[in-house]
C-alpha cells in the first residue's frame, strides 16, 4: 500500500465556524494549561520537596498535594474541550498521527488511571494523623495547617499551628539539615513527611513520573500531526515502512526524530514551573488561614528565584524550538503583525517576575490585591503562548493541508446545546473553586482528615 498522499490537501467539512473552532480550542486550551502545569511541574516539585526540602518548602508541598486530587479532575476534564476541537478541525492529520502511534496513544489513558490513583494515595496519606503512640522526636506537627496541628498528643505539642517555638518554623529550621528519603523529621525540621509510610510516597513518585511520560507522549502526537513528510509518498517507506504489515499500521511508531520535539516538551515543562510558582504566592495569600511568618519569608524569598528558573528555562528551550521551525514558518512569525504575538510571547513572563522581585524587596509575600494581578499576569502568560502555538500550528499545516480554507457544514443544534452546557459547566466550575479558595485551613473548621473534599 502506497498513498499518492495520506491527507486530502482540500481538507474536510467543518461542522462549525473556522473562528469558532479556533477561539474554544484555544481558550480551553488555556483553562487546561492552567491546572495541568500544577500536576505537569507541581508533582515533581512537592515529592522533591518532601525529600530534601526545608520545613517551609515541606509545608508547600504538602498544601499543594492535598489539594492536587481535585486539580488533576479538574484539569483532565478542562482537557476536554480542547481535544474535541483538535478532533474536529484536524481530524485527517490529528487521526492519520495517533493511528501511527497507536499503542503509545492508547497508552496514555493506562498510565493516566495508575497516576490519578497515585495522587489519591499520597495526598489521603497526608490526611492521616500521626499516629498518638509516637514519640514526639519530629516537630513537624506544628506546621500551620498540618493535620493533627491543632491537638499533638505529646509533651511537646505545639497548639494552633504555632511552630516557631519547636524549631520547626525559625529561619534557622528552614535552612537546616535535609531528611532521607522514606525517613523521618529531625527536630531541625526537614525532610520526608515522617508519619508517611513509604508505599504511600513510592506512589507519589511513580504519579510524578507518569505524569512527565503522558506529557511526552502528548508531544510526540501534536508535533507529528504538523510533520510535513510524514504524510507525503515519497517518504512513506522510510516513516511507516518500519511500523507496517502488509499494509496495515501496526501502532508502534514515535516522532522520535523530529527536531522540534525535545525543545517543545522541555519549553512547556519550564513555562509549567511558572505556573507552579505563582501558585505558591497565592495560595499563600488568598487560601492560608494563618500561615507561619517564617513561612511567609520563605515563599517572599523563594518564588522569585523559582520563577526566574522557570523563566530562563523557558527563554533557553523556546529559542532552541524555534530554530526547529521552518524558514517560512519563521518568517511569518517574525513578519508584521504577527510578529507583535512573537515578542509579546516572548517577554510575557518578564512582568510576573518583576512583581515577585518587588515583592520580595519588601521582605514579605505579595498581598492578595498583587498576588491577584500575578494570578492574571500568568494566565495572560499561558493564553498567549496557546496562541502562539497555535498560529504555528496552522503555518506548519499550510504547506500541506489547507486547514482554514475547509468547507463549513454548520451544525447549528449541537452548537447551540455546547454553548448552553459549555456557560453551565463553567458556572459550577467557578462556584467549586469559590468554596475551595473560601476555605481556610483552620484546624477548628476542619473534619478529622482536614480536608473541605
């Protein structure tokens, strides 16, 4: 079997506006973005942290892996609607890539069920008090907001998340020893949770980890999708040859060799550090009831340098990806006006940091007004690289498959009953994150496990 060519060039039948499709691919995109970065980057981060972090950065990891159940939901379902837009107005190069890399494709959806379990186990780990028959050698329950903070049963309980008095909440705690992995707290107050029995953070890890492969694969779908060659006969024996019988696709291939490859994985990786990082500024000032000043100092003197690698990563790995473009996709992209989207992508991340810098100089986190505006000034941050991304996406096409020039068959029904569910979802969305950043970890208002969910 030899195809004159695997993608007819005068496309298919779109069942909604061009702009339409364009606009909610995009936008979901982004929504996606938001909350895949904290489990795409965060996942390392806090299992990192709990190994070899200070109290504080134990502290922050631990607050974001009790929330990450619901972010990782969240996230997968926000996931949805960008999918079903690629589904539909790339669908003869979006079905032919996947069909290539069938197995790896399908795969994600096993590795997606043992990482979302996980993720489970580790943060209901969290939610499990230290057991009352331990002595008292780790000091770490007094970490504001940890469960059992409010009542240590022990001679040397520290009462109402006050840890400064054990050690734990000093600069001189934050800074001191690391833990081993799998081991228990010094009195210094670092390293892995000590009540944490080691299949629970065994499981943390492998999360971690499946989490970064789901993404490579992910990658490896969406470049081969714009892979000129991959679709043209002339190079058919040379990419499908190998993962072919008799004809038939056998699933087994990866776009291994495509240049544009790494640089994009590693790119989005640091522009998901980022978001990581903002989210520490404001999950301290908005979702902390009464958090620790030494662990107000920690994140005011921590983010900026979070961010800054993050940001330097992202500079490093986004001049390597585009130096993987085509002339022509470069060229247009460094064309008027296109290229204002170029360089505002570009330097995007450039005011976020500059408020965490300020921030810092003024010896404490951002308030709720700036971490506010940061929250804003990241999102802006991820929307304009999703369109970017996605005007490179339609030039890398251009040159084989006329994708915006597809023929409109408007479907005005399903239309209408997306918008309606699409402004309900997004309601109820709205309202579940209203009720979790309205809760506070006050170990009064809290349940036994110390979770609102």
């Amino acid at each position: 079997m030899e195809p004159t060519v695997l993608v007819d060039p005068t496309g298919g039948a779109l069942p909604a506006p061009w702009w339409f499709m364009q606009f909610f691919k995009v936008l979901g995109f982004t929504l996606h973005a938001v909350l895949m970065h904290l489990w795409y980057a965060g996942l390392l981060w806090a299992m990192y942290s709990a190994w070899r972090g200070s109290a504080s950065a134990v502290e922050a990891g631990r607050r974001l892996m009790r929330q990450m159940p619901i972010l990782v939901a969240l996230g997968i379902n926000l996931g949805i609607v960008p999918l079903l837009f690629l589904q539909a107005a790339y669908a003869k190069v979006f079905y032919t890539a996947t069909i290539y890399m069938a197995w790896f494709w399908l795969a994600i959806v096993i590795l997606l069920i043992p990482a979302y379990y996980g993720v489970y186990i580790y943060a209901f780990g969290l939610r499990k008090p230290r057991n009352p028959s331990e002595p008292d050698t780790q000091n770490f329950s007094g970490l504001a907001g940890s469960p059992g903070a409010g009542s240590v049963h022990s001679s040397n309980s520290v009462e109402g998340g006050s840890a400064e008095s054990a050690g734990v909440g000093s600069p001189q705690g934050d800074s001191s020893s690391r833990g081993s992995f799998g081991g228990r707290f010094s009195s210094a107050g670092s390293g892995t949770l000590g009540w944490m029995p080691f299949w629970r953070t065994a499981a943390g890890w492998v999360a971690a980890g499946l989490f970064l492969v789901i993404g490579f694969l992910f990658v490896n779908g969406l470049t081969l999708m714009t892979r000129q060659e991959f679709f043209l006969q002339q190079h058919w024996k040379t990419l499908w040859g190998p993962h072919t019988l008799a004809g038939a696709a056998l699933g087994t291939g990866l776009n291994l060799t495509d240049a544009r490859l790494w640089p994009r994985w590693l790119m989005f990786f640091s522009l998901a550090w980022t978001t990581l990082t903002v989210w520490l500024v404001v999950d301290t000032a908005w979702r902390a009831s009464r958090p620790r000043q030494a662990y107000q100092q920690w994140t005011a003197r921590t983010a900026w340098k979070l961010y800054l690698a993050g940001m330097v990563g992202f500079g490093l790995f986004g001049s390597w990806y585009l130096h993987t473009w085509a002339p022509e996709v470069r060229s247009w992209m460094f064309s008027w006006p296109v290229v204002a989207l170029t360089l505002a992508t570009a330097v995007s991340p450039g005011p976020v940091w500059l408020g965490l810098v300020w921030a810092a100089r003024q010896g404490k986190p951002p308030g709720r007004a700036l971490a506010a505006l940061l929250a804003l000034g990241q999102l802006t941050v991820i929307a304009l690289n999703a369109t970017s991304r996605q005007v490179v996406q339609n030039l890398e096409l251009g040159r084989f498959f006329a994708v915006s020039q597809q023929p409109q068959i408007v479907q005005w029904s399903p239309l209408v009953v997306f918008l309606l569910l699409f402004g309900l979802g997004a309601g109820v969305l709205a309202w579940m994150l209203l009720q979790l950043w309205q809760w506070r970890e006050n170990p009064s208002a809290q349940s036994a496990e110390g979770l609102p969910f």
